[in-house]
C-alpha cells in the first residue's frame, strides 16, 4: 500500500538506502582485514579477540545512547553527525601503523560511532515502511549488503595488490563521508518520524512498551548476530588459517555471505507480506543451519565458501524482520522499540567474538552458532507479537494471517 507516498518520502527513503549502504561499505573494509590488523600490529589471537570484542561492546553502549537521544532530537540528528565520524575512525584506525593503545582507542571511538548509526538508521528505515505501510526493512538491509559486497571485494584487492592499512582504509572513508553528506540532510526529521508528544507522555508511552515480545525477538537477533560475527570476525581468518587459502580469496567468504543475504533480501519483503514473518524466519533458519553445518564441516576454502553463500541465504532475514516485529509493539512511534532491540545485535556480537576467541580452531569454535541456529527456529512465532494500543501499525503486517 503506497498511496498517498509524496516526493518528500522518496527523498528519505534513498537517503535512509545511502545510510545502510555506507555502513555496510565501511564496516566490510574494516572486518575483513583482520589479519592485516593483527600482522600489522603484532598481536596474538587473544590479543585480536579483544580487539575485535571492542566493536560490539562500545557499539552498544552507543545504541543505549542513541535511544535516549531519540525522543528529543530524532535519529536523523544522530545519524547525520555519527555515520561521518564512523567513516573518519576506520581512516584513523589505519594510521595507527604498530601503536597498539592508539588502536584500541580508535576501535573503541568506531564502535560507538556504529552503534549510534544502527540505531538511527534502523528508525529511518521503520519510519520509511511505517509511511509506506508496507514491509520493506529486508531492502535496506539488501542496500547494506551490496555495500558489503563491495568493500570484500576491494579488500581482496587491497591484499592482493599489498595496499597498506591506511589507502585501504582511507577511500571508503572518503567515499562514505561524501555520501553522507550529499544525502543525510534529506532524511526523516524528528516531527516526520512520527508523533511528538510532550515529555511526560512520551515518558508514560515508552513504559508502555512491551519488554517480553522485545526479548523474544531480540534473542533470536542475538543469536543471528552470533553467527553473523562467526562470517564478519572469523570467516577471513577460517579460510586464512584453518583452510590454508589465500589472503586474496580469503575476504571471499565475507563477499559471497553478503551475495546471498543480497539474493535473499531482494524476496524476503514479498515473502513476509505473502506469509509472514513467522514463517519466513522458519524457513530462513532452517536454510541457515544447514549453511552453518556446511561450515563447519567444510575440508577445503572452495566448500566452506559454498556453505557461507548458503548460510548468509536463509539466516539474514532475521534482523530487519526483527525491527519490523518490534515497531509494532512501539506506541511512541519514535524508535524506542527498534533501540531497544539493537542492543541484541551488539550482546549476540559481544557474545559471538568472545565465544570464537577463546575456542580454538576455529571450526570447533563455528558449532557453537550452529546451535544457536535452532534457538532461532524456535522463537520464530514471536515474530509476529500482538501490537499494543497505540502503535503505528504496518498495514501490510497487519493484513496477513497469524500462522
């Protein structure tokens, strides 16, 4: 349902497109030379894991943030402010050369900065559907992983050609700084997103947002994000390591992951207003686990990049169906829900490289996700929560059958 969509909507809806395409671009630059990080700077695997372990942890504390600021400046002010500073610390994380403390500074200063742009990229995104009402939370996410797509690939050229740290990282900077710039301006602003009710209202509307249905779906989100970390931290390192392949083809895994998740996300929407949410998560898990299975399993990179391409097919409807699911239990229309719940993206993240650090090889550490997998499965019905009184409801959600 699109009737009544101004020039004003299409406006935000392609400036909330760029904002997940230059997350997505800056963030494959950086996952996917981990191995160049850890050469450079002469750490140990521990040491790399507690580098890595920094992103999620900080960019938690970043979506908290974010979700407070919300309320009383919108996440439009938020997005256009932390996506350049995202794009400038992964610049600054390549001029650290072999200073380590400096490293640490700048991963921490990155994590924050993206969290605070998940958050408010997601409300973007939600307040565009809820204008369209229709599902379309799986098309932003495509946009982030064709983003992806593109930062793998130019890593694996960036190794291939030895680029160092800094060229390697400074382009997609540029590149993401200009984008954001041209398009941030263009967004949703705080009275567009939704209602702007008074302090003591919104105070008395956020309470009545649900904590049950977010923590059904948030930990089916934490558990996507824990394998989702396996592909974004470790995959590079699986192939490098455990399957002896490339430095070239390694960031490949990365690459064809986000190939699918694009394939996949191009449909999810239509399946989601065809079947349901429920549903859709079913099948996308139960296609997930057999990917994470293939993973695990995999005796050379060849196979294990097959597993990943089938992996990233089914399990990466989850997290934009999941911001879906929770807005419809948001009576405050202002992203309080959808903040709420990205704090599962960064516990899952924090959970996942922890977990993957500290269990050695690697392939023993990737069956831990492939349980998780079916904690998935299992909450799939809580997908389709029950909306509260109050809440801008998606039309296209609401029409379809419970399953």
């Amino acid at each position: 349902m699109t009737s009544g969509i101004t020039t004003r909507d299409r406006q935000a809806r392609i400036s909330a497109y760029a904002a997940f395409a230059i997350q997505g671009l800056c963030f494959a630059s950086l996952v996917t030379r981990v191995p160049q990080i850890q050469k450079a700077h002469h750490l140990s695997d521990s040491a790399i894991g507690i580098v890595l372990l920094l992103v999620p942890v900080i960019a938690g504390v970043g979506s908290v943030l974010s979700g407070l600021v919300f309320p009383r400046f919108g996440s439009a002010i938020v997005l256009r402010i932390s996506q350049p500073a995202v794009c400038v610390t992964i610049a600054l994380i390549g001029l650290t050369g072999d200073n380590n403390p400096a490293l640490y500074v700048c991963t921490a200063l990155f994590g924050l900065f993206v969290g605070a742009v998940d958050a408010s990229m997601n409300a973007q995104a939600v307040a565009v559907e809820r204008r369209y009402g229709q599902s379309m939370l799986t098309g932003f996410y495509a946009i982030w992983s064709v983003a992806g797509i593109l930062g793998g690939l130019w890593a694996s050229l960036a190794n291939k050609v030895d680029m160092s740290l800094l060229v390697g990282f400074l382009i997609p900077a540029v590149v993401g700084i200009g984008a954001s710039l041209a398009t941030g301006h263009r967004l949703f602003g705080k009275d567009e997103e939704g209602s702007a009710p008074s302090s003591e209202a919104l105070k008395a509307a956020a309470k009545r947002v649900p904590w049950r249905p977010i923590l059904i779906v948030g930990t089916a989100m934490g558990c996507f994000y824990i394998a989702d970390a396996a592909v974004s931290l470790y995959g590079t390192k699986y192939l490098t390591d455990d399957l002896k392949s490339s430095t070239a083809v390694a960031p490949l895994a990365y690459v064809v992951y986000q190939v699918a998740m694009v394939l996949s996300r191009g449909i999810a929407d239509f399946g989601v207003r065809r079947y349901g949410a429920t549903q859709v998560v079913r099948v996308g898990s139960l296609v997930g686990l057999v990917g994470m299975i293939g993973v695990v399993v995999a005796p050379n990179a060849p196979l294990a990049i097959v597993a990943f391409t089938i992996m990233g097919l089914g399990l990466c409807v989850v997290a934009p169906v999941s911001f879906s699911a929770v807005a419809r239990v948001d009576p405050t229309g202002l992203g309080v829900a959808v903040a709420r719940v990205n704090i599962f993206n960064y516990v899952g993240f924090v959970l996942g490289a922890a977990i993957l650090g500290a269990i050695t090889p690697v392939r023993i550490a990737f069956i831990v996700p492939t349980i998780l997998i079916l904690v998935i499965l299992m909450l799939a019905k809580g997908f389709e929560p029950t909306p509260v009184e109050g809440a801008v409801e998606n039309p296209a959600v609401m029409e379809r059958p419970v399953v």
